[in-house]
C-alpha cells in the first residue's frame, strides 16, 4: 500500500480538479503550481514552504483550498512521514467539501478518503476501518485508482490469512477489485478515443504516458492476484499487455511482489530500492521499511544478504 502512486495522482489531482483562477484565488493557485514543480527534490522543505505558503495566501474558494490541503497531506504522507499532519490534511478536505456535488469537488474527496485509508491500515493495522473508507469513496465518486487500492490491501490481507477459506476470500475481492480498476480504464479510453474520432495527441504527450502508466500499474495488480490464484494462463495474457516502458517508479511496489512470488527474490529487492528511492526522508523510507517487513510474500527474504538495507530502519 505505501507504494501507492501519490505523486502522480497529485499531478492527475491538480489537472483535474482545477477550479477557475478567480481573481483572490490567483496566488494560492500560482504558489500551488510551483510547490508541484518541487515535488521531486531530494528534500520536501522547498516544497512544503510552498504548498504552506499557497494554504496562507489564503484560498478564496473551498475548491482550491481543497486541492491545497490535499496537496499538503500528501506531501506530509510521502515526503515528510508527519502522518497526523497527513490525515488532518484529509479530514479537512473531506469536511469542506462534503456539501458540493461537482466532479472536481467529488475527484478531491475521494482521493482524501483514499489516502486516509491508506494511513490507518498502513499505521494501525486496521483493514475493516480502511475498506469502510474505500466504500464511502467509491459511494462518492467512482474512481479506478481507489479500487486498485483497495485491491492491494486486500491481497495483503488474503497472503496473509492462515485459513484457505479465509485467504480465497479476500483473493477473491482483490481479483473483483483489479479488473474493476482494469476495465474502468479501458472505457475510459475508449470514450476519450471515440470523442476525438480517432485522432492523435489530444490529450497531450504528457497526459498520455501518466495514463499509460497507470494502466500498466493496475494490470500488475490483476496479474499478480491472477498469479496468486494459480490463473497462470490469464495472468500470462494480462502481462503481455502491460508495456514495459510504462512500469514508472509508482508501480515498482506491486512489481515487487510479483517478482517475490513467482520466486525472484533479486528482482524483487532492485524493484524494492527504486521505490525505496522516491522517498526523501529516513522517516519515510522507514515507513516503507515496515511495510515491507510485514508484507507476508517478502517473508522469505527477510534475512537474506542484500536485503538489509529494505528491512532495517535508518
């Protein structure tokens, strides 16, 4: 879960939630921007003062105070490791905008719920708190990135159950939840294809490969659960469709996993330390170093030479 791909959902958030740049909005929304443009130093400050600076300005609209604040918390969750400044971050997003029925409003909500989740099964272990928030999301605005989350937990949780019945189950709804993710984007596409009439570029070159990369990362997912239930023969066909070139940093956790259970424990530790690499900070790089030590399909590897680095806090 902690591999979840928040710099580029902050990048798909900020594109398109985007409110109109009213006139008392202007600053905020321009300190916004900039604070995105740092988010890939090597250390959060520049950017935290930024996105601090754009929430004092202040935003004039709940909407761009929204997309601040999610901004923020995301920042905190993947940069800083400040998790309860994260979930803060969250709860006021949530609470904001919970009276306003537009898409952008609703885009953030979700993503805020999504994140929440993230962090209270991710810090406390709590599976039934963080699906309740992944269903209280897909009530609010149905979203692909929030069903492959929930997917992802729920593989963990099944590779982990002792009981068969127990373990099929929750495999069982992390394969429902992957094809979701899958197919919801497939008709995505193929709406934005029929609107341009089969012309080319015209969401940009940019929106393309964020897009690519997405639906690359949510078929590992189903590839990995597929493999997980010895569908080899449909696991096989879902990977030859994923493009090697769109496997970004993002889906670096999930290619892990499936590299440890097809038996690969090398590829799996290089995958490790390229998602290891986004984080900045010794906090966040131990958060994932937690992660990792209780992931049940890493436990084989736990003690292996050239492993140490991925298990043991900074």
């Amino acid at each position: 879960m902690r591999s979840l791909p928040l710099a580029s959902l902050v990048a798909l958030a900020i594109a398109s939630t985007a409110a109109p740049a009213l006139a008392d909005d202007t600053e905020a929304q321009r300190l916004l921007a900039q604070a995105y443009e740092r988010w890939r130093d090597d250390t959060p400050d520049r950017c935290l003062e930024l996105a601090e600076q754009a929430l004092a300005a202040p935003p004039s609209t709940p909407l761009v105070r929204g997309q601040v604040l999610l901004f923020l918390g995301s920042l905190h969750q993947v940069k800083t490791g400040r998790l309860d400044d994260a979930l803060a971050c969250y709860d006021e997003v949530e609470a904001l905008l919970q009276d306003d029925p537009g898409e952008p409003a609703r885009r953030l909500r979700v993503q805020a719920l999504t994140r929440k989740a993230n962090i209270i099964y991710a810090e406390k272990d709590d599976h039934a708190a963080a699906i309740e928030l992944y269903r209280q999301a897909q009530e609010v605005l149905h979203l692909a990135s929030t069903a492959d989350t929930a997917s992802q937990l729920c593989y963990r949780v099944g590779r982990g159950a002792a009981d068969p019945a127990e373990r099929a189950r929750w495999l069982d709804m992390a394969l429902t939840l992957a094809q979701e993710a899958v197919d919801s984007v497939e008709q995505v596409r193929a709406r934005r294809d029929g609107q341009q009439g089969g012309r080319q570029g015209g969401e940009g070159a940019r929106g393309g490969a964020r897009r690519g990369a997405f639906a690359a990362k949510f078929r590992v997912q189903l590839v990995l659960v597929l493999e997980a239930l010895e569908r080899k023969e449909e696991a096989a066909a879902v990977w030859a469709e994923v493009a090697p070139d769109d496997l970004d940093d993002n889906a670096q956790y999930q290619l892990a996993l499936l590299r440890a259970l097809r038996g690969d424990l090398d590829g799996a530790a290089e995958a490790l330390r390229r998602s290891m690499a986004t984080r900045p900070t010794a906090s966040t790089r131990n958060q994932l170093r937690k992660y990792v030590r209780t992931e049940p399909d890493f436990q084989a590897a736990l003690e292996r030479e050239g492993w140490q680095d991925l298990v043991k806090d900074e």
